[in-house]
C-alpha cells in the first residue's frame, strides 16, 4: 500500500532553491537503499521541466537511449537520434534545454559502472554552463561511490556541488502516522523491527498486523527482505564476509572489539576497517561511559544502530536453517520469549535520542549517553540515560522501562536517587531523576522524579 509522502520539507526546500534560482546549480543525493531518495527527488522536481533518468544495469548503449527519451519529455523530438555514447546526447541537452530544466540522473552509480566516463562528461558541461539555468541532479545508495564522485578531491565532480544532501531514515513520528497507530508501544515495537525505512513501512502496511508482516518479510525464505542485509552491504562496502560477521557477532550479544576479536581469531587490529566503515554508514554505533573520551578504545562497546539490522541479525541470521527448513513457527516462539528485551533496548537508545530535544524538570539538556563502570562506592553501577544541563548546573539521571505502573514510580524514585548520589559524574551537581515509560503517559510522578511518556518522545523524534 503507496504510502503519503511523509517529512523532507527542508530536503525539498533546499532543492528547490536550486531549480529556482537564475544560476545554473549541481545538486547530488545519497543514503542507503529503501529509504525514500527517488520520491524524495520526484516530490522535488514536480512541476519542473525534468528529464527522470533511473540507471540500472544494461549495457551503455541501451541506457544512453533511455535516458534520450526520458530527456525527450522537455526536448521534443531529443529521442529521434541514435547516440554514439552519452557526450552527444549531453551536448544536445545542454544546447536545447529550455532555462529551468532539470536532468535528474537516479541510480547514478549502475550508470557510472557501465559509463566510467560519465563523470567527466558532467563536469565539463556543468564547467562550461555558467550562465544559462540548466540543473542538474545525480542520486544514488551508494554511499562509497556517491561520497567518492563529490567528495574525494582527485574526482572530476569535486566542489561542483551547491546541495550535497544525505538522505536519513524518517524519525519514530512518522511511522505512527504511516500506520494510523496511536499507541505508542506498538509504535515502539514497529520501530524496533523497521526502523526509519519507509519502504519497509510500505512493505508492512499490506498486513493485519506486525505479526503477520514480520513472518512474511523477514522471517519466510521467501519474504522480500530476507535477504535485504546482504543486499545492504553489498551497496556501501567492496569486501562484504569480515563486515557481516562482525554484524552478526554484535547482534549475538558481543560488544567489546576484543570479544569480536576473539571469536573471529583475528587481532582487533584487524577489525578497525571494517569497524570504522560500518560506524561511518550508520549500521553501527560506538558507545563509552558518559563523560569518558569517545575514543576511548578500553572501554568502548559496539551496538548495531539501524533498528532493521538489529532485528535481522539478532533473530533472523542465527536462524537460518530452520528458517529455511520451514521452522518459521519455532522461531516466532523464540523470537516472542526475547521480545521484550530486545524492545527494551531499542526504547532506551529512541529515549537517550530524545533528550535535546525535550525539557525535563524545567531544563534543556544536552546529547545523552549510558554510564557503567564502578560507583563511587566502588561497587559496579549502570545507569541507562545520562546527560548534562545546557547551562552546565544539573545532570539527568534516567532510567529506561517499557512498561511501568503508577505503583512502580515510588520504587523507581529511590532506584534512582540511589544511582545518582553513586554516580562519579552527579558531584556536586544538581540532580533530575527521570523515568522514560514507553507505554501510556503515566500523569504526574512521585515528587523529585520526573515521567516522560513513549508519546512524549514520539512526538519530537521528526
């Protein structure tokens, strides 16, 4: 079911200060596959003389010619010719075009692997249009070779760019309003298994229930996005094996680089690569205690941060032969028995995320961050949400529950104040104590401890 075109307005925006300005202008878009870019880029254009362009895999020849007729759509009769490569067809596009003209280049990489000499081509024409407002537009999900066309210094199309826009997954807002719920642990639960996708939202909506749509997709051999990591992998990354089972080691519960290490057999040395491009991506995030130095190696643990992957290869990867020898049932079992520890865990990263962007005991705070380590006390202590006032005088402690009844808020109080007065970053500061409940708002808590509901959190994460 085609979903309504949700968020992007300052995307759309700054596109369209492009094709409206009186200069010529080269806009590029990336992000990872499924998430929105082609609408994104149609939603933009619309109403634009635009030649739609989407690359796939044929051999050059037969690509030009697609790309002729799409071009003919703003240039009559452009498609009446056969083109000896794509520097003629380009010729004629940037001489006949009428001024506002918008050549959209979509799935610019498969073009690029077919027409190595692209790139250049578009640089000489974008160098030689100075005056005349012609724009141009190329897209594409992979990230490796997108960042490498604009952004390595040695590429024809360095510094050409006037918009470089990395399109992200749609905030947790949303995909309540994809799927007409208002219930925000159900939105939670959705979340932890689609994340910000909005195919994947697409994909799911045909469904009776999250369920159903999670057997279907995911965990049926058959499903479309059984296989959908690899396909990932193999968008943003040359070398796919040590990539994968890292993924798949972290999804399994190992968190220290030295546990990775480990169980592959190979020195941790080896693993910063690999490591470094899935934080770069986004697939991973590093974590260290509040307060300690982010590279602070010793003590740095690894979580996947895409909610997708995440459940893919907490559940799905180590599943896979009885997924495929038909145990889908067995593994719906398994799955219902860890629910809601793996939820629990994607509630408390979406409540660290929110923080910024909410005010808690009449404050504005800064990024959040989890704590562990030894208390002052010298006993061991962990804390799921922790940061610090903008005007540097408090610090919020909070603890993360996906479901608390009124009577559990006096116990949370005194959990809390016990972890703050033990906290080595709580000295002599003031302290918030705050409980983030996924399921519905609780009203007003105990005196000294304050609530932030699962539909508080929702409605800033846009």
């Amino acid at each position: 079911m085609r979903l309504p075109f949700l968020d992007r307005e300052r995307e759309i925006s700054r596109l369209r200060g492009c094709f409206e300005g009186r200069e010529p202008s080269f806009a590029v878009l990336f992000g990872r596959r499924r998430c929105g870019k082609s609408r994104l880029l149609r939603e933009a254009v619309a109403g634009k003389k635009c030649a739609y362009y989407v690359g796939d895999e044929r051999d050059a020849a037969l690509q030009v010619r697609s790309a002729a007729q799409a071009a003919a759509a703003v240039v009559p009769g452009l498609d009446q010719v056969e083109y000896q490569g794509w520097e003629p067809l380009l010729d004629r596009w940037w001489r006949e075009a009428p001024a506002g003209a918008v050549l959209t280049l979509d799935e610019f990489p498969w073009i690029v692997t077919a027409s190595p000499e692209l790139p250049a081509l578009l640089q000489k024409k974008i160098d030689a249009n100075t005056t005349r407002p012609i724009h141009t537009v190329i897209c594409g999900s992979s990230q490796r070779m997108m960042q490498g066309f604009v952004l390595d210094r040695n590429a024809p199309l360095y510094g050409r760019a006037k918009e470089i826009l990395a399109v992200r997954p749609l905030g947790v807002h949303w995909l309540g309003r994809a799927f007409g719920e208002k219930d925000a642990r159900k939105i939670v639960d959705m979340h932890a298994t689609w994340g910000g996708i909005p195919r994947y939202w697409e994909l799911a909506r045909d469904f009776k229930d999250h369920r159903a749509a999670v057997r279907s997709l995911v965990l049926d051999p058959l499903g479309v996005l059984y296989q959908e990591p690899e396909r990932l992998l193999y968008d943003h990354m040359r070398e796919l094996s040590q990539a994968a089972t890292v993924l798949a080691l972290i999804g399994q519960g190992c968190r220290k680089i030295s546990e990775i290490a480990g169980r592959i057999g190979k020195p941790a040395t080896a693993l910063s690569r690999p490591l470094q491009r899935l934080l770069k991506l986004g697939f991973v995030r590093r974590e260290t205690p509040f307060g300690q130095e982010p590279r602070d190696t010793k003590r740095s643990i690894y979580a996947i941060d895409d909610p997708f992957l995440s459940f893919w290869f907490r559940f799905v990867e180590p599943n896979r032969s009885r997924l495929e020898a038909g145990l889908i049932g067995a593994v719906e079992l398994d799955i219902g028995r860890s629910w809601d520890g793996f939820v629990g865990a994607a509630w408390e990263a979406l409540a660290r995320e929110a923080v910024p962007k909410l005010v808690i005991g009449g404050r504005e705070w800064e990024p959040a961050g989890k704590w562990w380590g030894s208390g002052i006390d010298r006993t061991p202590l962990e804390a799921d949400i922790v940061a610090r006032s903008t005007d540097g005088k408090a610090v919020l402690v909070g603890e993360a529950k996906l479901n608390a009844a009124p009577r559990d808020l006096d116990r949370l109080k005194k959990m809390l104040a016990d972890k703050a007065h033990r906290l080595p970053v709580t000295q002599d500061l003031a302290v918030v104590t705050c409980a983030f409940a996924a399921s519905a708002p609780l009203g007003r808590g105990p005196q000294d401890l304050q609530v932030v509901s699962g539909r508080d959190v929702i409605a800033v994460m846009r």
